[in-house]
C-alpha cells in the first residue's frame, strides 16, 4: 500500500509516563505524559501532508490557490515555508523525503512530467534532479540520506510504461536506473541508508511485488520478501535496518522489520492489530499505523523497539474526532523524538499533524513497553 493523497490507515496503542514541561514552549493544541501533538496544518492552506523529517523540521506539501505547492515547516503551523520555484513555471509538488539541509521530493510542469527535485531549505535552491532523457517520461524523488537519493523514473518503450528504482548522486549530479532487469516489470525505491536502497520490485508473478534491496546496480538486487508473505514493501531504511509491510495470501497485513535478509523478517503488529504497516525508522524507533479489530480507523502510532509491546498510540494525544491517521517519519534532534503524519481533520479534510516526544533513558524500555500495551488497551475501548 502505498501513501499517497490520501488519509492513512495507521494505529499503535500506549501511554508514557512523565512530563511534558520541556515542550510547554511549543505550539500545540493537545498535551499529555511524555508526548504533545502539534496541528501542522496552517489556516491558509486548504489542505497539506507531512511526509519527511529532519530534526525538528518537517516536510511535505500544502494546498493553496488549487495547486498543491512543497512545503517545510519548522515544527508549528505558523513556520510554515513554501519551496516552489518563482520562475521556471512549475505548477505544483512535494516534499517526500529529507536528511541534514537537503530536501527531495518532485515538481510537475508545463510539459507534462514530473521531475525530480532537491532543495536546500528555499524555492530558490531547487535543483531540476531530472535526466531529460528520451526513454523516461519523468522522475520523482521519495529520499535522501547524505548524497544519495532515490525514487522512480517512469520508463516508457513503444506503448509500453514501467516504473523503474532509480538512484542519484546528488553532488555529482548522476543518475542510475537499477531495475533488475529482464523477468521484472516494475520496481520503485521508497528509502536509503546512504549505501544501500530499499523498496520493491515485481518478479512478474501476477501481480505480487516484493520487498527489496540493492546496493546501486540493477544486479545487486536482493529480495526481502518473506515466505509467509502475498506481497511486501520496504519503506524505510536505517544502517541495517529495514521497514515496511508483508501481507500474508489472506490479506492480513503485518508491519514488518528486516536486517538484510528475507529470512530476518519480523512481525511488528501489535496485540489486537487486524493490520499494521510501518513508515519509516531511526534504526531503533520506527513510526507507521496500525488498524486494531476494536478500531474504527488507522491510527498513527510508533514502536520504541523491535519488540511489538513497544508501541504507543499516537491518537491518544490528538482531539477527539479526527479520523483515519498515519505517522510517515522520524527523526531525533537532542533529547526529542519527532514523529510526522497526516490525517483527516475534524472537517474531512487531510491535515498535517507532528507529535514529539522524549527519548526513553537507558534502561527503560521494557517497563515502558508493558505501561504502553495496558495504556493503548485503554485507549481502545474509550475510541468506540
């Protein structure tokens, strides 16, 4: 399942102890424990989506004047920043992924593709990532960690399209196409550690993608996807670290960890969980949704560890009537965690939504764990 333009179906169930003293200076409607949910969406926009995270700023896009525009924000509605270029005629796009100053993502434009696009925190420093080459019909960008970024090129041949995993050397300014190659039709790259890329790749059986790996060569290609599994996805990666999803032939859907291997695939879902997908990791905290069998929606939620205990519903801290919800990244800036999402507003609308909270002192995982499990039960039945 991909999480485009649309609200998200995610959940995660707990509750932290402790105070939120240190977050009483940022702007936020609703506060609780360890965590506090900061509304992103600014009253000028029609609608907006957080995709990415760098430290304590955000990005993703916001609708105004009919054209969805880039945007980054500095952890509050009001610090909203526009990134589409003054010149150049581009007509709208999106934020999908960030690391250190750098953030990528795609423009559209009067010729009728999508390109690629790096930023540097202004509309000004946009830089067209897109080959222009005659066999692509247009680029886009999902992330980037050091120089290194990827996403799909659209790959056409006669009457034919395919998506195709592509990679760019940001500083050099290369790009690479890396699908597999021959018995594969398609394939797309959500995530990257700096070194190696992670997405999925269709082997041509039906219609079934699989998880994947590669190491910046189309015969690099390393399939993650489990036995168990109809299809799978990473869409996150840390240094040894990959997340995403499996759905099992009776389309229960698990969120899902892996070290390198499809034989190290981990089950993330939480107890009560009809499914659960995970987004996005720092290597040891990873953020997504989960959809429990007492739920009415996907909520959004993140796990403090590889243990499926670990999780905490993020809903709890939203107000009341919002609908369904995702967490799409992470990241860590000093002694706070920041988790970035969207979800559908109290008029219907999708909205932009952060939530922050404080990294757990050594030793106080487990006992957070088993608080987090109790709490997200609780959680749950004041939801129906």
């Amino acid at each position: 399942m991909t999480i485009q333009r649309r609200c998200y179906r995610k959940a995660i169930t707990g509750i932290v102890t402790s105070a939120c003293a240190a977050f009483l200076a940022l702007p936020t409607i609703t506060a609780r424990a360890d965590w506090i949910a900061i509304y992103l969406h600014n009253a000028a926009s029609y609608q907006s989506q957080s995709f990415a995270a760098a430290g304590a700023t955000q990005g993703g896009w916001a609708r105004m004047g009919g054209i969805d525009r880039p945007v980054l924000w500095n952890s509050s509605a009001q610090s909203m920043q526009v990134l589409l270029p003054q010149t150049g005629g581009w007509l709208g796009g999106e934020v999908r992924g960030m690391n250190g100053s750098r953030q990528v993502g795609w423009l559209g434009n009067q010729d009728g593709r999508l390109h690629a696009a790096v930023w540097e925190g202004s509309g000004d420093s946009f830089v067209d990532l897109d080959p222009m080459l005659a066999q692509y019909r247009g680029t886009q960008a999902n992330a980037i960690r050091g120089n290194q970024a990827v996403g799909t090129a659209h790959y056409y041949f006669g009457n034919q399209a395919e998506d195709h995993a592509a990679v760019w050397n940001v500083a050099q300014g290369t790009f690479r196409d890396i699908h597999p190659g021959s018995g594969f039709s398609q394939s797309r790259l959500f995530a990257t550690d700096g070194e190696y890329q992670g997405g999925w790749a269709n082997p041509g059986v039906r219609v079934t993608i699989h998880a994947a790996m590669w190491h910046g060569t189309p015969e690099s290609y390393v399939n993650l996807h489990p036995s168990i599994a109809h299809d799978s996805q990473v869409e996150g990666m840390a240094p040894g670290v990959q997340v995403g999803y499996a759905t099992t032939p009776a389309g229960a859907q698990m969120a899902a960890l892996w070290h390198g291997t499809a034989e190290s695939f981990q089950n993330l879902n939480p107890v009560g969980a009809y499914a659960a997908e995970i987004h996005a990791t720092t290597g040891s905290i990873h953020v997504g949704s989960v959809f429990m069998n007492s739920g009415h929606s996907w909520d959004p939620c993140v796990w403090m560890s590889d243990s499926p205990s670990s999780f905490i519903n993020l809903r709890q801290f939203l107000a009341p009537g919002w609908g369904d919800a995702g967490a799409t990244s992470v990241s860590i800036d000093g002694d706070r965690i920041y988790v970035t999402g969207s979800g559908a507003g109290l008029n219907g609308t999708v909205e932009a939504l952060l939530w922050v909270g404080t990294v757990p002192a050594p030793g106080t995982a487990m006992v957070l764990g088993f608080g987090m499990l109790l709490g997200g039960r609780r959680t749950q039945r004041r939801a129906r």
